[in-house]
C-alpha cells in the first residue's frame, strides 16, 4: 500500500497484512521449500533476479510468493494443469 498526503508520497512501502494470513503463510512455504530444494527452476530464476536487482531476501522470496499466487490463480481461472 502506498502512503500519500497532500503532496507527500512515500517511498517506501511495507507488506499490507490484509487478506488471509493462512494463505499468505502457506505461499510463503511454497516458496522457501521451492527454493531450497530446487523443485522449481522458473522461481529460482525469477528470485535470482530480484536478487540482483538489489532486493533483500525476505522482500525476494515475497515477490515470488506474489507470482506463485498469480500462476494459481491463472491456472484455477482457466481450469489448466500446472504446466512448467
């Protein structure tokens, strides 16, 4: 969530704890063990990326997280199998 008043916007923003804290904590899941065992070269990629880019572990592994929820959410929406 992004903090604006008047003319001031602020720059630095922080996870929002809003929505489900059992489905924010089992994406989080998803995306440690995929990273720690390998299972997924696609979110291994894609965290090393943001690593590169500057990005602490913890907001990495949350942007991967976000990505994880969109792919399930596409899949669910399309009625596809996960296909990597």
């Amino acid at each position: 969530s992004v903090f604006s008043s008047g003319k001031f916007t602020a720059s630095e923003n922080r996870i929002t704890k809003r929505g489900s804290k059992r489905l924010r904590r089992a994406a989080y899941l998803v995306v440690i063990c995929g990273l720690r065992k390998g299972l997924n070269p696609l979110l291994r990629a894609y965290y090393d990326k943001k690593r590169s880019e500057g990005k602490p572990h913890k907001v990495a592994v949350i942007a991967c997280a976000n990505k994880v929820l969109h792919h399930v959410y596409a899949m669910l929406r399309k009625r596809q199998p996960f296909a990597s």
